[in-house]
C-alpha cells in the first residue's frame, strides 16, 4: 500500500509513483467531502472537519484521494419546499431534489461520493438550521414512499457525524442532546450506512471572553480543558478520515 499525501484544502492527493500513469488514476480516485453546518470557517468545527479530511487525505491506501471542504452559509439554498417532484412516478426528478438553487451542485457533488463527514455546532440541543434544511435537500429524495422505505440512494459510502457543542458531556446527556441528534443519524444509516459519531464538548466559544456578557462560563477553565482536550478531539477526527478511506475501498 502507498500512503497518500497530506492536504490541507480541496485537492487531490497521490500516492507515491502515481503520477506516471495519470489516465489510469482517474479511474481511481476516491471522494471525500465535508459539510460544514457552521457559520464560521476557522472555528471548532471546520477545524475538526479540516482534520478529518487530514486523516483521510494521510490514509494509506492504493488509490488517490479527493477531499473538499464545502461552507453551507456561504450557499443561498431553503429546505425542502414540499413539491413531491422527486417523488413522481415517472418524473423527470424522480429520486432527485428537482429544487434549483446554490445547493443543486453540491447534491450532484455527493450523489458521486465516496464519503462525507457532516459537522454542525449544537444550536438549541440540535444540529443548525442550515445543515438541517440541507438534510431535507439531500436525503428525502432518496426514500421510497412504499411499505420500508426502501433507498434511492446512488450508493453505500461511509458517513460521519461531528458535533461541537459549549456543554460538557453530562450536560449533554442531561439536556438530551445525543437523542436529539441520533435522529438524522438514523436516516443517514438507512441510506448510507451505519456513520460514525464524535461530540467535541465543553469548546472554547470566543477568542477574547471578557468582550462579551458570558459569567456562566469560565474562560480559564475552557482554555485548561481546551488545551487538553482538544487536541485529543483533533486526532479522533483525524481517525475518523482515515477509517472513512479503510472502509471505502
């Protein structure tokens, strides 16, 4: 096995001695992508995403990888808007969001994956508005309305879920935030495949903690734990890009 070579944005990545045969690499590349549910890009959860496409991009493997970072706040798309096209017998959109917006090449993006890790601060005890309206865009479509809900989907491919939430994890179990988010789970594992899971708690919210109303909280504390456990949730993200490239192979 040849290992493939680290990245640090969308790219693709060869391994050692590809480079000779490059028609015969297209044949072989594999796709990652990670969807960013947050706002910010350089914040706890792109950062953790950015270490997961690290992880799958150091693999090693015996093909090519492809990996891309995709910012939803940076697209003008809604949520479902309930035409039943990709429900219609026979239509042109059967089993597609029929939906034309920003989102549009995106789900064409992943309807080719080979894997897609989905990251989302915790808003409210759930996932953000905006990965959820991207959710109803990507996966309606893809269940049958008949008697098991039978799969559209173009393939099985390995998924993740990363989270990033200010609560420690009792406070997350107490306030029932992993049930909230097994939900979406659940449909991405019907579809796809069992996914992967990692909830970052306890995160470092701001850059500066005495520019805003925040006496909950204190930002020594956050920055000790940080220091500690942050690189740790780095590393498990990074695992989870690797294992992502095992398992689609």
């Amino acid at each position: 096995m040849r290992t493939c070579k680290n990245i640090i944005s969308a790219g693709i990545h060869l391994g050692q001695g590809d480079l000779a045969n490059h028609n015969h690499l297209k044949e072989k590349i594999m796709k990652i992508y990670a969807i960013n549910g947050g706002p910010r890009k350089k914040h706890n959860t792109a950062q953790l995403l950015q270490a997961a496409l690290e992880g799958a991009a150091a693999a090693p493997c015996g093909e090519a990888v492809e990996t891309e970072m995709i910012h939803l706040y940076d697209l003008a798309y809604n949520g479902c808007v309930s035409c039943f096209s990709c429900k219609r017998k026979g239509g042109k959109s059967y089993g597609h969001c029929a939906v034309k917006d920003d989102l549009t090449p995106v789900l064409e993006k992943l309807a080719q994956a080979d894997g897609v890790i989905f990251g989302s601060p915790i808003y409210f005890g759930n996932i953000t508005g905006k990965l959820r309206s991207f959710f109803e865009r990507l996966m309606f479509a893809y269940f049958v309305y008949d008697e098991n809900y039978s799969s559209l989907a173009p393939k099985r491919m390995p998924t993740a879920f990363v989270y990033t939430m200010n609560v420690d994890t009792a406070q997350m179990e107490q306030y029932g935030y992993r049930q909230n988010l097994q939900g979406m789970e659940m449909f991405a594992g019907r579809l796809f495949g069992e996914p992967q899971v990692l909830h970052a708690c306890n995160t470092y919210q701001f850059d500066d903690y005495s520019k805003y109303e925040c006496e909950r909280f204190s930002e020594s504390e956050k920055a000790a734990l940080r220091a500690v456990q942050f690189p740790k949730d780095l590393e498990a993200a990074r695992k989870i890009g690797a294992a992502m490239v095992a398992a689609g192979k």
